[in-house]
C-alpha cells in the first residue's frame, strides 16, 4: 500500500475521476514459496489460488480461510486523501474485536458446552462461537433457513445483554430466545431487519440456555457467527478493555489509524471506501480501504463476497469483466462505468463491511493472532500487522525469520523489547531493497519511537511524524 513518498510538485497520474492524484510506486508482487514455509500456515488452513492469474497475481480465493497474502503497496498525500468519508462504514467496527479482557469480566457464555442445527464443515463447530477468539465461527449448512445454536449456561441464569458478532453470513431475521429446560422457549429479542456486524442487544430474561435462531438468510450462503457473548446474573457488562491486544475496539481503530496516516497522510481511514483509479502499476485499478486490485484477484474475491450478501448490487454486473482481467492490467469490460459503480457501492453499509471484513480476514488478524502465539503485546502484534499490509505474508515471514535469527520472542522467554528491535530491524532492511520503500519513517520515526519509549501496548496519547509530517492521537 505505501509508494515511495510523493512530492508535491509530482505530475498528476493516472487519476480516474475524483480529486488529482499523485504518482505513486509499487513494489514487484512476491510469488509464493516454491516449498513449504517452516513459519507458514498449515496446508489444512492454506487456500487453493485461484487460477488462471499467474503466481504473482494470485490472492487467497475461499471465502472461509484467512491468511495473509502477497501485498501490493500504496501511499496518497494529504490532497488524495480528500475522499468522501461514508458516515455508515463503522458496521464492522466491533468485528473480531474480543479480547482476554471482555472475557474476564463476565462473558458467561465463554467455552460454555453448545449444540446447534448444523455445521458447514467440521472447522466451523459451535464451540468455535464461544472460544473467545476474534478469527474462528460458527457457520450452518448453506442454503437453508431455520438454523440455530444452543449454548448451555450451567444453571439458570438472568441475562441483561447478549452481543451477537456476525461474519459476513448473517441473519436478516432472527430471535433470541432463553429456555430453562431447552424445550419450552422465551423470546428475548427479534428482529425482521438485521444488517450483520455486530448486534450489541439489551435484553431481560431467565434460563439455563440461550439460543440464536436464523428464520431468514441475508445471503446466500448459512449463518455464520464470529461471537456470541451473555452478560447478566451477576457478571458484569464488561468496562472497557486496558487494551492489551490490537483487536481490543479501541486499540484496533489506533491501528487503523496509524496505518492511513502511512499510507494516507491522513488519520481518516474510513474516507477510503471510495477511493479508486489505476495508478499505473500493472495491476488495474486499486480501489478501497485497503487497496483491491482487479488484477491481483482481492478485488474480484471481495465483489463475489458482496454480491454473495447483497445481490443486484451496482458491481454485480461488472463480475464476469472482473473475472475476465484477473491476473492483467486490462480494463475490458469495466470502463467506462465500473469507477463510478465502485462509487456509488462505497455509500452502501454492506459494501462498506466487507470491505472491512476482508481486511481482517486476509491481513489483521493473522497477523495478530502470530504476534500473539509470539508473546507480543500491541506494539509488536502493530508491527507485524503493518509489515504484512506493506510486503504480504511471504515478506513478513520472512523478515519474522530473520527477527528470529537474532533474538528470541517473549513465548520462548526472549525479552520483548530486544525481539522488537530486532523485527524492526529486519523490516528497515526489507523496506531499503527497493526504492519504493527506501523512506523507512513509518518504522524509525513512528514504529521505534513507541518501543524506544516503552509504549509496549499502545497506550495513547500517541504522537510520531512520517514523511515529514507530525501526527497525533490524543485518546
């Protein structure tokens, strides 16, 4: 995502529509390893490519697999980061966001025993929607209504709030209900028109178990839920997390935030929704939050994604020319209407979550969830999160390998702050092999400067300066 830093007397480049925008360079793609990485996924959780891209285009195709893939990079000054900021896209501002913190303070239906009306494959059994993890769901059979998942509260219990954390597969209609016996059921809560994320719901009722049950698809495929949580009988709702880990809300919106002012010069993330135009890279047009590319296979994946939640939306027609350029720089089929239909999608709350869901699917919390099987806290798991957004999963695999050549993580004893110098270390080195990354400033003046100042868990205020420009986050 980030280009060599761009001056302001460039020469206006490849602009489609929509403010003047600079010329930007991008890095060559990196292939996948020829063999298996030691450091890498399992190949039980590795998707297939898709096919016919070749291997420098490829990017993950299932929609149930999360890892990081090969990264294109970007970075737009101050002046293309004027987009229009779209007031909805906070939908998916609490998805994956539990943390060790939310769970200690009451979630009463943490690891508690379930049972439910059917799985889409083994890896998405019911206990994975009371793990307490951010990257692992349930999800139904697909295609068919009138699915449910029962979690056993132990004893009778009073429940005051329940949070429902949708995948991109969400019930449009659905009830919550409680029973003391798993025969006889209450209703606590019902709605006709659910739009996906999360559902934080206050409610009031009694008994031992409480089920989720879909009457209505919004999609084509099950239902599908990252999370559910119960709070009441005692337990407390939970106070707002000291922000250990990145996927804490908070601290997950400072990510954010850090990143678009790499990329962005700008802490206004959400204003990229919008955002599309071929830079001139090779790879089609980049478009969104995180920089889509129709030749690189993301930006097909998340307009299948979409169209799969919201059929008959604006880029659905575009979906057979999108197939058709994968893999090129080739507009056939997509000009001259498909950067305004981008647009106009942009303005769409359900366009604006998957967005958001495919990031964190494919970058965000691989990443994290690494750091932490590392021993890092924020900062660190920060770290890898933006080396994955800038060089993908086989440059940050390799620049974690060679962080490991030098010194130990804190899972194997290590100390923390002697690993980090050495993974930022690894990572200046990366960045300085080609020109495009030869500014290092996201690391040495904002990245380091956090570690140098023992800022081991992000706590804000934050302040640091890249390219040139001073930046801050008071809270």
């Amino acid at each position: 995502m980030l280009g060599a830093r761009v001056l302001p007397e460039a020469v206006p480049y490849g602009s489609v529509g929509g403010p003047v925008r600079h010329p930007r360079l991008r890095p060559a793609w990196r292939a996948a390893p020829s063999r298996p990485d030691p450091d890498a996924p399992s190949p039980s959780t590795t998707p297939a490519r898709r096919s016919p891209a070749p291997p420098h285009c490829q990017k993950p195709s299932a929609p149930e697999r999360n890892p990081m893939s090969p990264r294109k990079t970007r970075h737009r000054s101050t002046a293309t980061a004027a987009a229009t900021a779209v007031t909805a896209s906070a939908l998916l501002a609490a998805l994956g966001t539990l943390t060790p913190a939310t769970a200690a303070t009451g979630n009463l239906a943490l690891n508690r025993p379930v049972t439910v009306s059917s799985t889409e494959a083994s890896t998405f059994g019911g206990s994975k929607a009371v793990d307490g993890s951010a990257s692992t769901r349930w999800a139904s059979a697909e295609g068919v209504d009138n699915q449910w998942i029962r979690i056993d509260l132990g004893s009778s219990t009073t429940l005051n709030r329940v949070v429902l954390k949708w995948e991109a597969a969400y019930a449009k209609a659905y009830r919550v209900e409680v029973s003391n016996d798993g025969s006889t059921w209450s209703q606590l809560y019902s709605t006709t028109s659910g739009n996906g994320a999360t559902d934080d719901l206050t409610v009031n009722g009694t008994g031992r178990y409480l089920r989720v049950f879909g009457t209505q698809r919004a999609t084509s495929y099950g239902y599908s839920l990252w999370e559910v949580e119960a709070y009441g009988g005692g337990a407390t709702t939970p106070p707002p997390s000291t922000g250990t880990n990145l996927d804490d809300p908070a601290k997950k919106e400072v990510a954010m935030k850090l990143v678009s002012s790499f990329e962005n010069s700008s802490l206004d993330w959400r204003a990229q929704f919008s955002y599309i135009e071929d830079i001139g890279d090779g790879r089609g047009y980049t478009a969104g939050i995180i920089g889509f590319c129709s030749g690189t296979g993301d930006m097909l994946d998340l307009v299948e994604r979409y169209t799969a939640a919201k059929p008959g939306n604006p880029l659905a027609p575009y979906l057979p020319a999108l197939r058709a350029v994968n893999g090129t720089d080739s507009h056939q089929g997509l000009d001259p209407g498909f950067p305004n239909a981008w647009r106009q999608a942009a303005a769409d709350p359900v366009f604006q979550a998957t967005q958001e869901a495919e990031r964190d699917r494919v970058y965000f919390n691989p990443a994290v969830g690494q750091a932490k099987t590392d021993g890092l806290k924020a900062l660190g798991q920060f770290a890898y999160y933006d080396a994955a957004v800038m060089h993908g999963e086989e440059g940050f695999r390799s620049i974690r390998r060679v962080a490991l050549s030098r010194a130990t993580p804190p899972s194997q004893g290590g100390n923390e702050t002697t690993y980090l110098h050495a993974f930022l270390d690894a990572r200046e080195e990366e960045m300085r092999k080609e020109e495009a990354h030869s500014d290092t400033t996201r690391v040495s003046t904002a990245q380091r400067k956090f570690l140098n100042e023992g800022n081991l868990h992000l706590t804000t205020p934050l302040s640091w300066s890249v390219y040139g420009e001073s930046f801050s986050i008071s809270q």
